[in-house]
C-alpha cells in the first residue's frame, strides 16, 4: 500500500499532443498529483527491480521526495538545455 486515494480518469486522460505536453510539465513541477502518484509508483517499482531500494514503497517515497525537491524539474531541464546547445552547433 502506497498510501494515496484513488484518482478518477479525468485527472490523467488527454485528448491531444498539446494537452499532454502540458500535462506532463504539470507532472515534473509536481502540480498533478495523480500524476505525480502513478510516476512515482512506476519509477518506484524500477529501483525495486534495481536493487536501489529496499522495498517498492521506499522507491514511491524515494521519487516523491525527487519530485517534492525539484529534483526531476531540473534534471528533465539539464537534459533540454543539453539537446538544445547541442543541435544549435549542428547547424554549420
């Protein structure tokens, strides 16, 4: 047990790209809770599975706490901000 309420289908469903891109900021920056919930619980299994945690639920604690810190925000930021500086030199 995870600990959170149950979430109905209108919290995470989209309907176009635009939608779930806008979503999924919503996510890293942490406002979309059931979002956040269901990331979490994912990325909390994946370092069960890893051996990096001890149990899944301290993996869900592990990624909320990233999430709670920014720590993902920034982290899909660095990788934006690489892809950009590094696409800009491709262009002679």
């Amino acid at each position: 047990d995870f600990g959170i309420s149950g979430y109905k289908l209108e919290e995470i469903i989209v309907s176009s790209r635009e939608e779930a891109i806008d979503k999924a900021y919503q996510i890293l920056e942490g406002k979309q809770q059931a979002g956040v919930d269901i990331v979490a619980i994912n990325a909390g299994w994946a370092l069960y599975i890893l051996d990096e945690v001890r149990t899944p639920k301290q993996g869900f604690e592990k990624v909320k706490q990233l999430f709670k810190d920014k720590e993902v925000l920034k982290k899909v930021q660095r990788i934006k901000d690489y892809y950009k500086n590094a696409t800009a030199g491709s262009d002679n």
